[in-house]
C-alpha cells in the first residue's frame, strides 16, 4: 500500500451539519492557484477540540484522553512511530497507530480522528493511503487555518449541550 504524507490544514466546521471537518492535506503540497487537494474527515467535537488544544499547545491542568493513551504507551515502552489512514469503506474512514517498541512495530485498529489528536501529541507523521487520498480529496481553495481554528474556537465557546439532544 503506497502512503501520502499529510498535514492538518485546518479544522472547520460543515455548515449544514455543524460537525467538524479535519482537513488533510499533502505535507509537500505547493498550491497550484491557491487551489490543492485536502481530503475531508467529519470527526466529533471533542476530537476536534482535543486537536485543537493540542495545536495550540494547551497543557490541560489534568491528562485528557489523549494525553492519557500517549502516557499509556509510553509506560508500556512504546512510541507512536505514525499515524495510517488506511481505508474508506461505505463513508467511513479506518486507521491505524503504529506502535514501535524495543522488538517490533505493531498496528492497532483506530478512528482517524484519535488518532490525529495522538499523532499532534506525539509529534509523529500521519499518512494517507494513496488510493483513500485519490477517492475521497476534494478541490479546496487556500485554507486560512489561523481563521478556521478561531472559528472553531468561537462556535466551542457558544455551543450549548442540548443543541445535540435529538
């Protein structure tokens, strides 16, 4: 399976669903016209807002999920080497931790967004399998991610719990 080097090129919110979208673009990509490709991952608002504070830097007062699983690892002797985007099937993205200890490298079955919220904790890459990138990117304009994470911060700051009470 050949793999893409991706980056965060922002965090956004769906105008009509109001969930957030992970964008995903190549670590290598140089716009051709302000315009590339980024591959879209709707993901929940507490991945979105543990990415974000992991983005920024924010060192929570108490562990996270997040940072709790990276601690977990790493006293179990392990790192996350990186972070695979391995597949799309019926709309759904899979992925994969790859763990590096002492002996061997193992994968462990994984949601795109935990994975991307280790991966920002951890410092390590994230890839997208070529086909995956090739079937679900889209066309996007130049993404201002400065605004994009105020916009999501904004909307977190204003969202009220029983806005998702169906």
């Amino acid at each position: 399976m050949t793999m893409l080097h991706v980056r965060i090129a922002g965090l956004s919110l769906d105008p009509t669903s109001r969930q957030p979208v992970l964008l995903l673009v190549p670590a290598d990509d140089e716009p051709a016209d302000d315009v590339r490709r980024a591959l879209p991952i709707w993901i929940g608002h507490a991945e979105a807002a543990a990415i974000i504070l992991a983005l920024q830097g924010v060192d929570p007062p108490r562990p996270m999920t997040h940072d709790l699983l990276k601690s977990a690892i790493e006293a179990a002797g392990h790192v996350v080497s990186r972070v695979e985007i391995t597949r799309l099937q019926d709309g759904t993205f899979f992925a994969a931790l790859v763990l590096r200890g002492e002996e061997r490298e193992v994968a462990i079955d994984a949601r795109p967004s935990d994975s991307v919220a280790l991966a920002v904790r951890c410092g390590c890459p994230v890839y997208v399998a070529r086909d995956v990138f090739e079937e679900a990117a889209v066309e996007v304009t130049e993404v201002d991610e400065e605004a994009e994470v105020e916009r999501f911060r904004d909307f977190l700051d204003h969202v009220d719990p029983s806005d998702f009470m169906s």
